[in-house]
C-alpha cells in the first residue's frame, strides 16, 4: 500500500509536473522553429544524442513561417506534421491536427477526387483545386502535392493555398462582366434609338422647316412693303429662328452620325485641309478684314472629311467671335511635335488662335459639351453644339482638344492628332 502523500508533497510534485510540461513545449517550439537541430536525452545507461536532418530542419523552419498551410503524410494519409497556419485555417488546436487521417478535414463531395490526388502525389508533383472543411464552412484551396524525404522517411507534402480571396474577386469580376453585358446592350438599344430620331429629324423636321423659310422668305420679298413695321420685325424673327433650328437639326444629324463605329482612314494634308476651308469663308473673311497665318503643317491619318470639319469649327468660331474694334488675326501652326517611336506613339499638336473676345478659363471643359453657350444666341449665333462635334471627331481619331484663353484677349485651341491611326475592328485605316 503507498504512503499518502501530503499536500506539500503533492503541491511540489505538481510544480515539478509543470516546470517538465513548460520545458517540453519549449523543446517542441524549438524544433519546429529550427532553434535546434540536437537533443541530447539521459537515459540509465549514460547519454544519446538525437539529431535532426538538415533539410527536415529547414523545410520545418520553412513551413512554420509560410502563409500558406503546409502538412506531410505518411503512406496511410495521417497527418505526421503540419504548420500553425493549416491548424488555423481548419479552426482546430495544433495539438489534435497531428496523427489525424487528412480525408478528415476534405470536404465530403471533394473526397473522390482528394483519394485519386494522394494516390498520384507519390509519384507525381501536381497542383489541385479542391475545398476543405473548416467546421461548418468550407474554404476554396490549391493542393499543391510532392514528395519529400524526412527523417522518418518519404513523406508527402502538400501545401494549402486559401483560394477564398481569389473567388471572391473572380466572383465580382463575373457580375461586374455582366452588368458591363448589360450596358453596353442598354448603349446599343439607344444608339439604334438615337439613329432613328436622325432618321425623323432628316425628312420629319426639315421638311415643314423648309417650308417655313421658304413661304417667310416669299412673304419678305413679295409683300413686305404692305406689313405694318411691327409685322416685318416679326416676320425677320421668324426667318431668323427657323435658320437656327435649321442649323442645330444639321449639327445633330452631324453629332449622332459619329456614334457609327465604322470609319475611314487615309493620308490628309492638313495645309490642303486649311485652304479648302479658308476658300468657304471667303466672303466672311473680307467682311471681317482677317488675316490668317498659317504654318507648314503635317501629313496625317485621319478621315479628311471629319477633320475638316474639326478646322472649320475652329476658324468659323474665330471669325465668329472676333472683336468688332479689332480686325481678326488668326495664327495656324504646328507646336511641340512629337515624333518619337516606340512606347510613345507619335502626336502631332495643331495650334489655332485669335484674338477674339476670349472667355473665362474656368469654362474650359464646359464649352465641348452639347448646347453650351457662353454667349446669348442674340449676339452671336449657332447651336451651340460646333464644339461638342469637335471633341466627338477628335475622340473618333484618338486625339484631344484643349483651350487657353483671356476675356477681351483671344482663345488658343490646340488639337493634338496621332500621325497614323491604330487598325481595330471598328476602324479601317487602308482601302
């Protein structure tokens, strides 16, 4: 019969119990984290040093500080070593992970396809997608399986990469697809929308329009001199307006005609451009007394029609708003060409400036929006939407379009063009 034992003797025993259970964990950290790779161990017939391999050293100092979860099976699947992060991943203490089957914790539709994973691991390296169970959820992973050989022999290692964040960002790129999908249908069903009011606004509109100038102009040259003054001032609005709402139904038909993706490229001579326009405003230009200044500019690939129009807007705009004290100077030139090659595609930068009215800077982005006017339609006439037409062509040819002015000062527009247009499905730069 053993003596009982007191309840300082008991204290002290529990004390010692302790101390060797807190020295024991740390030899464990130890090992694991690859503070040492030696343990010497007393026994009754003297002292046995045990080592560990070189390489199960590092791939156990290796795995303990991966991100990812790491474990090596033995040839039956049990889990003969794992890092703190798998044990973290499948919310279960560290200590009751090893000596546990690793089909434990696959998700029980993944089963058939983990067995035929283990089963190649040996003699094949692999990467595998697969879910693992972590109490009631489960969680994406990437098994990526090889075979290792450690201290107790071929081990096979398998290394888990959660792939949680990765769905989930594959989720969000999918539904954004979609709505994207479902945009670019809703863009498609107002263009057609947007081609059939031109359709109306071309025979629908124009012809009562046209009637209306033609009866007023009849109604001027034929009676006039029988209307009371009143009625000629009214008749002049008349005819007035109706040539403004002629206008603005050109512009837009002009303005939705470039939503068509289809264009047509080819070699442009800018300074061919610039006369052609010159000799439209030539009555204008004597009217105004302005001079022009043009400098050599370049060859370009562009849809001459369009760009034409581009510098029309631009010197009609010039003519437009000039000063009535001042005759018009307009300067055309090149400025800061850029013709490197490369990664830097080649830009040429078009200058037309005035010394005009100007306007506020603070405008700036304002004026190439539709019906935008920074001047009563009294004073000066138009649509409103020459500008907008502008950006839109210059959009079409990958270009932009900047202004810098001063109010009672004058207004620079500078385009910049590339020198030659990039082929894609909607364009055609040769025919």
């Amino acid at each position: 019969m053993n003596p009982v034992k007191t309840y300082d003797q008991l204290l002290e025993e529990n004390s010692s119990l302790h101390w060797q259970l807190e020295e024991a964990t740390d030899i464990i950290h130890a090992i694991r984290t690859g503070q040492i790779d030696a343990l010497v161990v007393k026994k009754e017939d003297g002292h046995e040093l045990y080592t560990l391999k070189t390489a199960d050293q590092t791939y156990r100092v290796f795995i303990e500080k991966m991100n990812e979860g790491a474990v090596t099976l033995n040839h039956d699947g049990i889990i003969m070593y794992c890092n703190s992060m798998f044990a973290t991943m499948v919310n279960v203490p560290l200590s009751k992970v090893i000596g546990l089957s690793f089909d434990n914790f696959i998700a029980p539709e993944c089963l058939d396809v983990y067995k035929e994973i283990f089963r190649k691991g040996w003699s094949q390296d692999g990467k595998f997608e697969i879910s693992i169970s972590s109490h009631d959820s489960l969680i994406p992973c990437q098994l990526s399986v090889t075979t290792l050989e450690l201290d107790e022999g071929v081990s096979l290692s398998i290394i888990i990469t959660d792939l949680s964040y990765q769905k989930e960002i594959q989720r969000l790129l999918k539904l954004n697809n979609e709505r994207l999908e479902s945009t670019n249908a809703a863009l498609e069903i107002s263009n057609h929308d947007l081609q059939q009011f031109a359709s109306v606004a071309s025979h629908d509109l124009q012809e009562p329009l046209r009637k209306i100038l033609i009866f007023s102009g009849l109604l001027k040259s034929r009676h006039t001199h029988e209307l009371p003054e009143e009625s000629r001032l009214y008749l002049e609005k008349i005819i007035a307006s109706s040539g403004r709402m002629k206008t603005m139904i050109i512009d837009i038909l002009t303005y939705s005609g470039l939503s068509v993706n289809y264009n047509h490229f080819e070699p442009v001579e800018l300074n061919v451009v610039i006369n052609e326009v010159l000799e439209d405003f030539e009555i204008l230009i004597a009217e105004k007394g302005a001079t022009f200044e043009v400098g050599e500019l370049p060859s370009i690939e562009a849809n001459k029609g369009q760009i034409r129009q581009v510098f029309q807007n631009l010197i009609g705009n010039a003519l437009k708003f000039s000063k009535p004290d001042r005759l018009p100077v307009i300067k055309i030139k090149t400025v800061e060409e850029n013709k490197q090659s490369g990664f830097e595609e080649a830009i040429c930068r078009i200058s037309v400036s005035d010394n005009g009215i100007g306007f506020d800077e603070k405008y700036g982005d304002k004026i190439f929006s539709l019906f935008q006017r920074l001047n009563t339609k009294d004073k000066y006439e138009g649509s409103g939407i020459g500008l907008a037409i502008t950006k839109k062509i210059l959009d079409k040819h990958n270009g932009t379009i900047t202004a810098n002015s001063t109010e009672n000062v004058g207004s620079e527009f500078i385009v910049s063009l590339p020198y030659n247009q990039k082929v894609d499905g909607g364009n055609d730069t040769n025919s």
